[in-house]
C-alpha cells in the first residue's frame, strides 16, 4: 500500500482540486481536506507533505479560515499557495496587507533565490499566474523572499530549515509555465516523497481499504451505465463482490441498445462478480409521462420514479449497509470528507431514496476528475466503449425530446442518436467532442418522399465542446460528416423527414434541449 500522501488542505480557493491533481500527476497521492481537520488527525494521517491552498478571504479578517499554528511546528513541509501563503506569513509573525496595486493574471516573476530548494531548474525569470488583492508586507522572521515580482516584493518565501515554503502564485493551473516544476520539487526535494503512486496504486488502495470498511455488510449501488457508476461499481465488486447489489434502472430512456449493453458487461454473463438487477421500468415511464409536456415536471417524474423503484429494490434486498455512489470531484460541492455519522440518504446528493436509511455513503471517486475516473476504470479491465462514454444526462432521452414523451418518439430519437454517433465513431471524432446527440423537436413539417407528401418529425443534431460543462459552444464538424448524418437519418429513421443542426453555444442555450 503507498505510504506517501500529500494533504491540501483547502482554504475555499478554487483550483484546490486542480493542485491535488497535480501532485498526483507527480505519482504521489494526494487528497484535499477542509481546513477544519483537526491536527491530530493530520498527525495519525501521517502526511509526507501539505499544501494550503488559495481561498477569497484575507487573513486578518476574524471570519476568515485559520489554523493552528502549530501546524508550522510538525516538521512535516509545508507549501502555502496565494492566500495559503498568506496564512504561514501571518501565522508566522509575518504581516499581510491589501495589496497596492493587486495582481491579476499572467505576470513576470523574478527568482531571487535560484538555490532555493522549490525554484531548483526554474528559469530567473518566468511567467506564473496571479490572483490576488492581498500581499506578504512583512515576512517572519527565519524567512527569506525567495521571488518577486513588480508589484509584489515577496512573491515567494521560504524557510528551508523549517521546511515552509510559500507562493504567492498559483503554481498548479497552467498558466504558470514551471509550476509543475516546482511542486515537482517540493513533494520530490522537499517533502522526500520517491513518487511510487500510480492510478494502479489508487485502485489497489481503494479495494483493500474498501475491503476492511464494509466487513461483511451489504452493498447497494445504483448503476447507471455510465464511466462513474460503472468504475464505483467495479471497484466494489473487486472489493466485496457479492456483498454489493447493482440496481440498474432502464426507464425506456435509455440510448438505443444501452440497456443490453449495461446488462452484457454487468450482468449474470458479464465480467463482474456481483449481483444485478436490471429492473426494466419502460411501460412505467411511459405511463407516468402521458402527456407530460413541461419540463421540469418531466425531469421531476423521471427522477421521483427512480427513486420509487430504487426503494422498492432495496426493501426487496433487505437491510443494507452502505451505498455507493459513483460521485467524482465536480459533483463535489463541499469537501467535508470521512463523517462517519448515520447518514440519512435523503442528506446527500439530491435524487436518493427518502426512506431507506443507510448507515452510510460510500463515494470512492470523490478525489478524482473524470478524466482520472476514466484511468481508474482502464486499470480495473472496463471495456474501453464504457470508460470513453460521453456524459449522457440522468433523465437521458427525457430531456430529448421536445413536448411529451412516447414510446414512438423514444423509438425515432434513438435511431437517429445511434446514426450520429456511428458516424462521428466512423469519421474518428468521437474522443474529440464533448458531448454529440441527437433531439427530437415537437415540431413536424411537410416534406416529399419519392411521389408522397410526408407531414413528420423534424430531428436536432447537436455537437459540442466544453471542458466544464457550464459553457460550451458548437463543435465544427467536417461538412460531408454533416451531409451523411442528416442523410442517414432522414432515409433510414421512419417518422422523420426533416434534420436541423444546432448551432447555438451555451449560454444563451443549454447543452440538452430541456
Ligand atoms: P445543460 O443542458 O444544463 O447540461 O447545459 C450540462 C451537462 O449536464 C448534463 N445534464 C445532466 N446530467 N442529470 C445528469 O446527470 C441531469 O438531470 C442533467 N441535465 C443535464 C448534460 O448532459 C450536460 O453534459
């Protein structure tokens, strides 16, 4: 089991993620805790080094996040980074004060100190990003300016015999051209870390620790089919195997064949030891959806059915111990982590089960971005198809199809979804893209086969790219990839005659169409 950990210990900055992630490029495992862990628990924990990370206050506000300065006395490295900096000045004796002139963006930083341990084959002179209205006035005693740059006199610190060292800078977003060189240094120089952690490590780490956490209990999890539940799901069934139940919903608005596909790799003649449950709730959906045309009153009725039928598979199942959810780090909104209190399921995420109590949540993929997810799942032997899944909504074709919802529609966006993804697979986009589907609109309009009038539905293809999730705009596909598309579906999909692309970025619109 790897041994070498890094803490970052988060202060409300927003790349706080971003530097854990960093480190674990580095091949030491790290994870981000709320400032509020108490100090005997980083003790017991062992760390090889800690990070403070940035946060929007400013140290001399009462309100603001603090930590006991004993911290500074462990022996253990310490990295401060822009407001974390900050902190270890004043926390020091150090003074910090707002800023005359604040920082924003790309700026020049000069290395004053090129021995200094954090800056060793940095260039004198590099370009960091700068987020700030505080600065380091006055540094504390013991400590010596390291960096600076025009308008910021302590652009760095340290006080290598202490082992504290602190950036104004964030070395952990790209914008900053050496960053990864000098976390490179401090958790390798610094913190004498060998760099021994691989995703492999993550997947080994997780099942043994998983292992010794549910004992004998019982599992439940809610697979979905897509990278996240899949990857929590298999890492469970290596951890417990038949200890953990999937309950896989199909709810008839699933992509075409998706629920068979789920059901090949998870099933009873799948590759996974475990027991599965594929409760095939299509005619349910429907009948709750009749005539349902607003949005949000759809996605409700999607979300209260699952969860109807989730708690009747569990009450079915009997009593359970722990559920897993295959949360990954965006979903995370607030990083209290390892509460062990009974959690009511009700507390969490939203669209869980009211009424069965669980003793607790088990979220195995809470440190992880998607795309480390997606490692995680390569090392645990998922099918490259499953781990390489564009993101597909909970509510799925619900909020793909325009006005209410029936079984034909369902039928007619699912044909036409299939085409467009076997031609974006075909024409090698498909890693290349955010998300790409296709929509039915309510509308119909007249068009003219061989001698017929038709009087049918016209299809939404839309393409996107994003890295987040919250803006997005429209992916430029090949002209010929377009022609064949919107010519496959209106020859081959019965009921529609009519194909518009969507070009429209996000915002004014959204990703899915409702
Ligand atoms: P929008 O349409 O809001 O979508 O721009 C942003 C991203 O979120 C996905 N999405 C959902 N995912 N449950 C989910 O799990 C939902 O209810 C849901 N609604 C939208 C959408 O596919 C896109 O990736």
């Amino acid at each position: 089991m790897s041994q070498e950990m890094i803490i970052v210990l988060d202060f409300g900055g927003q790349y706080n993620q971003l530097i854990a992630r960093r480190v674990r490029e580095c091949h030491v495992y790290a994870e981000v805790h709320p400032y509020t862990l108490p100090i005997e628990k980083i003790r017991e924990m062992n760390p090889k080094g800690i990070i403070f990370t940035g946060g929007p206050n400013s140290v001399y506000d009462e309100e603001s996040p603090h930590y006991t300065e004993e911290i500074c006395r462990l022996g253990i490295p310490i990295l401060g980074i822009c407001y974390g900096s900050q902190l270890m000045a004043w926390m020091e004796g150090g003074s910090v004060e707002t800023a005359p002139v604040s920082e924003y963006g790309h700026t020049e930083v000069t290395i004053d100190e090129p021995s200094d341990i954090l800056f060793r084959g940095v260039s004198g002179k590099t370009v960091v990003w700068m987020s700030h209205t505080d600065y380091i006035a006055r540094i504390p005693e013991g400590f010596r300016i390291t960096a600076h740059t025009k308008d910021c006199p302590a652009a760095a610190m340290s006080c290598p015999e202490r082992s504290l060292y602190a950036v104004q800078f964030h070395p952990e977003v790209m914008h900053t051209r050496e960053g990864q060189m000098m976390l490179r240094n401090f958790v390798y120089n610094i913190c004498g870390c060998s760099g021994d952690w691989k995703m492999g490590s993550f997947v080994e780490d997780s099942i043994k620790k998983l292992r010794e956490k549910i004992g004998n209990g019982r599992v439940l999890c809610a697979l979905s089919g897509g990278v996240d539940s899949s990857v929590a799901a298999v890492l469970l069934s290596k951890a417990v195997g038949r200890q953990l139940t999937c309950v896989f919903v199909d709810h008839g608005l699933l992509r075409k064949n998706e629920g068979d596909e789920v059901e090949a790799v998870f099933g009873p003649n799948g590759h996974y030891e475990l027991n599965f449950i594929r409760v095939n709730a299509q005619q349910r959906y429907y009948d709750k959806l009749a005539g349902v045309t607003e949005p949000e009153q759809k996605r409700k009725i999607i979300g209260e059915e699952f969860i109807r039928i989730f708690e009747e598979e569990a009450r079915k199942i009997g009593a359970v111990d722990y559920l897993v959810q295959g949360t990954i780090y965006p979903d995370v909104i607030e990083s209290g982590l390892g509460k062990s209190a009974v959690i009511k399921s009700h507390h969490n995420v939203g669209g869980l089960p009211d009424v069965v109590d669980f003793k607790e949540i088990i979220e195995p993929l809470r440190m992880l971005f998607k795309d480390e997810v997606r490692k995680a799942g390569l090392e645990l032997g998922i099918p490259e198809y499953l781990v390489f899944r564009q993101p597909f909504p909970g509510p799925g074709l619900g909020v793909r199809i325009v006005g209410d919802i029936t079984a034909e529609k369902v039928r007619i966006v699912q044909d036409a979804d299939a085409i467009f993804r076997e031609e974006i697979a075909k024409a090698g986009l498909d890693r290349g893209l955010g998300q790409y589907f296709a929509a039915l609109t309510n509308m119909r309009s007249v068009g003219v086969m061989g001698d017929f009038r038709t009087y049918d539905y016209a299809v939404v293809l839309r393409a996107v790219n994003t890295t987040d999730f919250m803006t997005a705009d429209a992916a430029q596909l090949p002209w010929e990839v377009m022609a064949k598309v919107t010519n496959r579906i209106v020859n081959e999909v019965n009921g529609v005659n009519r194909c518009l692309w969507d070009l429209t970025s996000k915002p004014p619109a959204t990703i899915e169409l409702e």
